[in-house]
C-alpha cells in the first residue's frame, strides 16, 4: 500500500458520497469512528482513498444495488479546515477578515523581533556614549574689561571647517611629495586651525567686541567605505573613524570654549564619505552616516562645556541664523563635475534655491557655505563660500591634474554681514 498525502477535500467529499456502504469498514479498520477521526488517521498515515477501499474488499467504481442520492456539495473548505459560509457575500467577508487576522498575527510577532533588537541597539548605543570620555572645561580667559566709552562694533567670529577624511592615509611616494595625510598630520592641521583661529580672534579684536563663535562643519568627517580602495587602506574602521574624528572636533572646541562667552557647533551630517551604501541615497541620509555618529561623539565630549551648544543638522540643506544673517548651508556634493570646482552649475543652483524660497517667510537665505570641494572659493559677489580641506592633495586629485593646499576658513559676522574672510593654509 503506497503512501501518499491524501488532499483534505477530496476526501471529504469522497467521504461524505460513499458514506452509506463502507464507513462501517472503514472505520473498524482505522480503530476509531466519525468521518472527521477518520480522515485524520488517512491523513497521518498518508494512505490513498483507493487503496483502503481495495482492503476492504471495496471497489472504488462500484455502488451497490439502488443507487443512492446524490449528496450535497459541500461548501468549500480553508486550509485550516474550518468551512466557509455558502452565501458567495459572506465567503469573501469571512476570507477578508481571516486574511486579516492572519496579518495581524504576523505583524505582532515582527513588532516584538523588532522591539527587542531595538532595545538591544539602545542599550549598546547608551553604553558606546556612556564610554566616550568627557573634555573637562578649561577656565575661562579673562579679557579686558569693556570701558563705557567703548565704540567697537559688535561681531561673531564664524569658523568652516570639514572634510576632515578621518583614517584616510595619503602617501607621500605616490603623490611624488604633493601629497602626506594620515593621523598625525590630521591632529597637526586641526591644531594649527584652531592656533591660527586664536591669533585671528585676538588681532580681530582691538577693533571689535567678539562674545561668540559659530562652527560650521560641513561634512565628510571620515573616510569611510563608499570606494573600496579606501576600504584597503584605511587606518582604521568606519566606526573608529567616527570616534576619533569626533573626539578630535571636541577637543577643538574646547580649546576654543574659554575665549568666548558661546560657542555653538553646527554640524551637518548628510554628506557622501559617510554614508554606508555605496550608492547614494535620499532617505535618512542624514542618519544613516557615519557623520551622524561622529557628531554625536563630538557632543557627548562636550557635555560638561556649559557654553558650548551642539547643532546636529540632518537635512541635505540647513539654514542656521548667525548675528542674524541667514546661512545655508549644505556638504555641497548635489552639484555635478569630475573633481573640479562647477562655478556655473553652483551658480545655477544657488540662484534655482533662492528663487524656490522667495515668496515662503522664513526659508530665504542670505549666504550658501559648502565643502566638498577641498578647495576655497567665493561667488556670487561675496554670498556663496566654499571651504577646503585639512586633507590636501592625494592620489586622486593630482592625477586629475590639480593640487589643493590643505585649507579651512573663518570670517566675522557682523551688522553689515560677513567681512574679514580669511583662509588658513594648514601646511607646515
């Protein structure tokens, strides 16, 4: 007797038609009775209909003498084996609302998967935070006291930094002495930033009265993986880029927390080193990056500087209010070119933006401040900035056939806007 699987609602019907001259048989056969044990038993087992009748002594085409009537047909049956309605409107309710039930079912059980890997990722997130050392706040230096008949403008020292490519290494041998970038020389160039900024603000301020300072980093702040040669040779990981990249930008700012009465970090984190596709995306590109990572090391490392305020920004483009000049800024990788500066297209899209803004209160901007293009530059008569890298030359932009210095910029805010823009070269 071979073994099959027996299909539920041929059976029954077979079960329910046949029933007046063997389910005696059959049920002594099987050792139970009813028509329902009796298919679970054929169905364990897995025998065919045709086979147990064979047994039996049964024919499967023969009926005894007087033919019986014909049964009637059945209502269809669920997988589940729970029969449907016989009205065709109340079947299609009864299908819809077991359709449902079964979703809802599902859902509930990947709702509590994902809560409970949610409350893991929160628990190790906590924990990474809780293990980032924080900076100790320096004292705070003392300035000259203002006199009465003081006529110095007020202004707000702005500072541009980012792309910082944190754990990128560049050779001096393949960039035939152009280029050298790796871990110290990054801490070297971000620590004469900061000198530089110091000596500026210091100058600066036998002309004017200069309380706060505004950072605006644009982006970039690590290597990354979205090349895969970046991927081989990089110092280190991703992640501990991010770490060492935001703790690197905290000390900067601590260093710069004593000599001001503010000091506000605006961090955008939506940029393309960053990301964790290769390809890039729209969705959450502000979070998904390790740049958001990277921001918030720098504003863990800061929380006991009770001048300091950190802004992290993760829309493709922030508009921030300094010395109330309107700002916006972006990491300025949505304009195309093949690694040179696109002044037309930048141009372009700066005038296509204000354009779309004109008209809504509240989004229109004064000046457009980006990075990406590792190189200084200013247009639009003095209303779009674009700031350089700490990075410098590598391997890639010299064989494109340019060099760029290793660079960042600060300016001064003040009630006739930005003045005073100054462009540090970080190189010894």
């Amino acid at each position: 007797m071979g073994k099959v699987t027996v299909e539920l609602q041929t059976f029954d019907e077979w079960l329910e038609a046949n029933a007046h001259f063997g389910a005696e048989k059959l049920a002594a056969a099987t050792g139970t009775c009813g028509a329902s044990a009796i298919r679970n038993q054929l169905c364990r087992i897995g025998v065919k209909v045709r086979d147990v009748r064979r047994g039996m002594g049964l024919s499967p085409m023969k009926t005894p003498e007087g033919e019986a009537p014909p049964p009637p047909t059945p209502p269809p049956v669920k997988p589940t084996g729970k029969r449907l309605s016989a009205d065709p409107a109340e079947r299609v309710v009864e299908t819809q609302l077991a359709a449902a039930r079964d979703e809802i079912t599902v859902l509930r059980r990947e709702r509590q998967v994902l809560l409970g890997d949610q409350g893991r990722q929160q628990t190790f997130f906590e924990e990474v935070l809780a293990a980032i050392p924080r900076l100790e706040p320096a004292p705070r230096i003392k300035r000259a006291p203002r006199t009465k008949r003081s006529t110095k403008p007020k202004a707000t020292l702005l500072l541009g930094t980012g792309d910082w490519h944190t754990g990128e290494v560049v050779s001096q041998e393949q960039t035939a002495g152009w280029g050298d970038y790796n871990w110290p020389v990054q801490q070297s160039r971000i620590n004469r930033f900061t000198e530089q900024s110091v000596a500026y603000i210091e100058t600066l301020r036998h002309g004017y009265d200069i309380d706060d300072c505004v950072v605006f980093f644009l982006g970039d702040g690590v290597s990354g993986d979205i090349h895969h040669e970046l991927s081989v040779t990089n110092e280190w990981p991703a992640p501990e880029q991010a770490l060492r990249g935001g703790m690197l930008l905290g000390e900067m700012i601590a260093d710069l927390a004593p000599r001001f009465d503010t000091v506000r970090l605006v961090y955008i984190t939506q940029s393309n080193h960053g990301r964790l596709t290769k390809k890039p995306r729209y969705k959450d590109a502000g979070i998904d990056t390790h740049d958001f990572s990277m921001a918030h090391f720098a504003r863990m490392a800061l929380s006991k500087h009770d001048n300091v305020s950190v802004d992290i920004r993760t829309e493709s483009k922030a508009l921030v209010d300094v010395a109330g000049w309107k700002f916006l800024l972006e990491h300025g990788d949505a304009y195309q070119a093949w690694m040179q500066i696109p002044h037309y297209g930048i141009q372009r899209g700066v005038r296509s933006e204000a354009w779309r803004r004109m008209g809504h209160e509240g989004t229109e901007f004064d000046y457009l401040v980006m990075g990406h293009w590792h190189f200084p530059f200013s247009i639009e008569a003095g209303r779009v900035f674009g700031v350089g890298s700490p990075k410098g030359t590598c391997e890639f932009t010299l064989k494109k056939g340019y060099v760029s210095g290793a660079s960042q910029t600060a300016w001064l805010v003040g009630h006739h806007g930005v003045f005073a823009r100054t462009d540090f070269n970080l190189e010894e």
